[in-house]
C-alpha cells in the first residue's frame, strides 16, 4: 500500500470512528423521549427532518446548481432514506420499547456479519480466513460488552425489530460505500434525511402507525428537561454529524471494514453510560471491547485481493460514473485480468467495423484511489 493510501485508510478509520462515537449517543438521548410518550416514527421524523435542515446550506452549496447530479443519484438517494434512516431507526426504536438497549444492540450489530455472509452468497466465493475469524471474534466481543438478558426480559417481538433493523443496518453499509457520481456527500444525506421525514411525516398522518408527540419534559440523566434538549443533541450530533461522516468513512474504507469498525458504537455507549450516568464497565465488558478491537484489526488485516462479487454492493452506483474496481479493505486496485491469446482465432481484419478492445497494462491503472468519486486524492487532476 502506498503512502497516500496509508494516509486515506488512517482517515478512514479517524472518521469512521468519529461516526460510531456520534450514533452512540443517541441512546442515551432517545429513550428518554420514547419513556415520556414519543411515538418510534414521530421521533424519527423530527431527527430526520433537524438532521436534514442542518445539512441543507452547506448541500446546497457544495451542490452549485448542478440538480443533475442529484437527478442521476436518485436510486441512491432514495434507498438512504427508506433504508439506511427509516429502516434503520424506526426498527431500533420499535425495539428498544420492548427490548433493554443491550440486547436490540446485539441483535442490530450482527450486520457486519450479515455482509460477510451477503458477499459469500452472492459472489459463490468464501470469505478468506481473517474475514471470517474477525467477524466470529467481533460478535463474541460485543456479546460480552452489552450484556444480553437485561431486565425487559426476551420479546419475540422486540427480537423481530431488532433483526430487521439488522437488515437495515447491513443495507446502510452498503448503500454509502457505493459509488455517488460527483454528488456531494453531504447532498445525499441531507437529500436522504428529508426524503426520510417526508416518508415518515405521511405514513403517520394515515394512522397507519402510530404518531405521537409529548410536551412531558424526559428525564436526562436524572432531572427533567425540555423535549428539545434531548431532541437536539440527537439531531445535531447523532444525526446531522453522524450520518455525514458515516458516509464519508465507508467511502473510504467500503462496507465491510465500515461496518466492522462501527461496532465501535457499542464502545462508545459504554463509555458514554460511564461518564455521565457513572455505570463503570466490568471486567467483562473490557474483555469484550479488546475483542471488538481485535476483530476490526483481524478483518483490515486481509490485504489480498477481493473477488470479483466479494465486495457487496447494490449496484446503486451512479451512471455514467467510472472508478477503478477496489480492494475495500487495503484500498489497492484490483489487478486487471491480462489478455489472453487464442492460438485458433485469427486476428481481427482491418475492415472490421467493430472497435478492438484495448486493455490496459498494470501501469496505466492508478495506485491508489479513494472510494468517493469526488475526492481529489483520488483524481488530482481535478
């Protein structure tokens, strides 16, 4: 791997990091909310909707007018906001009414697993050895640092919730290490989150599900506070910066090393538990955060070469849209395959009105490249 890549990977983690630290707070914040009678979808639509207006000058800006671009990342765009913010959200706070945050926490973070098993099924091809081994230690890990069999007790139901926001979690991985066109990352997730609230604001004025909103002050860490208090850290932290640096982590790392590392979350919670609420971890619970570690080390380890279809993707890419095809856990190039002669094919006439195909050699192809389309480290000649 070369330097700039080094640097790119790092930066990846960096953020990828910062993103899991963000979505753990939002625990903490919403189940308050939820306790003082807020409905799941009515709290996700004022998340969604905050975390989009913030975001929207600066898309806008980084837009310039070029609608285009939006237009043609449309099917990204709307596969965030059904899955990665509705899905996703809705899912873990429909368990967590049922469900003590340890368990729905467990249950939701299988994703990384899921991807692994995702990419296996769909590329006919296994997961090579660190791959697997990390995720088995990753999961084991995060068994020992939530804790499962909380004081909720088991609910089918909630386990039903959670499962699918597992789902959902799993397609947000993959949804934002596609490929965007030149649309600015901050575009697709506001343009996300709005579309989001939208979906939201009108299912829940069908009465289909229910949307319900409480002035009863919540009970934060302790003492009683306005709504908006706890409502706004979610939407400016755990939302609006969150979101955005998700996206540009696994732009950089790919879905699956994101994923892994976003189990950080869990992490984070704790942390979060300890310092405000004064819930020290135990001996166990640290034993689980070094296997959590572990596991993201073991999984970015892998450096050879992915199979074609080892990567999973929704093929949300947008089109007219080439980037080199990437290792998502080094951030090497795949190696082209070489051309292969055919001793019994005699050579193309040269009238023929079909055009050759030129392949090009290992040093036309770039030696390193970031997995956002806009990202001048990836085309310095932009």
């Amino acid at each position: 791997m070369t330097t700039t890549a080094t640097r790119t990977a790092a930066a990846g983690l960096v953020i990828a990091l910062i993103s899991a630290a963000a979505f753990g707070t939002s625990g903490a914040f919403v189940k308050p909310l939820l306790d003082a009678g807020w409905s799941p979808v009515a709290a996700v639509t004022v998340r969604a909707a905050g975390g989009g207006l913030v975001l929207l000058i600066p898309a806008l800006v980084a837009l310039r007018g070029r609608w285009r671009m939006l237009w043609l990342a449309w099917k990204q765009v709307v596969a965030y906001a059904l899955i990665a913010v509705v899905g996703c959200q809705v899912f873990y706070f429909a368990a967590l009414e049922s469900l003590d945050v340890g368990t729905a926490l467990l249950i939701e973070y299988s994703a990384p697993v899921l991807l692994v098993l995702f990419a296996w099924a769909r590329s006919r091809v296994r997961p090579q050895t660190l791959t697997i081994l990390g995720a088995i230690v990753s999961i084991l890990g995060l068994a020992l640092v939530v804790g499962p069999g909380g004081s909720q007790g088991f609910d089918l139901l909630g386990v039903a919730f959670a499962s699918l926001a597992a789902l959902c979690l799993a397609g947000y991985y993959l949804i934002i290490a596609a490929p965007g066109g030149d649309l600015p990352p901050v575009t697709l997730v506001s343009a996300g989150l709005l579309l989001s609230a939208v979906v939201l604001g009108a299912l829940g004025t069908t009465g289909l599900v229910p949307f319900t909103f409480s002035s009863t002050d919540p009970v934060v860490l302790g003492a009683s506070v306005p709504w908006w208090i706890p409502m706004a850290v979610v939407v400016l932290v755990a939302t609006a910066l969150a979101y955005l640096t998700g996206l540009l982590a696994a732009q950089r790392l790919g879905s699956r090393v994101a994923s892994f590392v976003g189990l950080a979350e869990v992490l984070f919670a704790i942390l979060l538990a300890w310092l405000l609420l004064g819930q020290v971890p135990t001996l166990l619970q640290a034993a689980g955060g070094a296997l959590i570690v572990l596991g993201v080390v073991l999984v970015k380890l892998e450096r050879g070469p992915v199979a074609a279809g080892d990567e999973p993707s929704l093929g949300l890419a947008s089109p007219h849209h080439e980037t080199p095809e990437l290792d998502r856990v080094g951030l090497d190039p795949l190696p082209r395959p070489a051309a292969v002669p055919q001793a019994d094919q005699p050579p193309a006439a040269a009238s023929s009105s079909r055009p050759a195909i030129r392949i090009p050699s290992s040093d036309a192809i770039p030696s390193t490249s970031s997995a956002s389309a806009g990202s001048t480290a990836a085309h310095p000649d932009r």
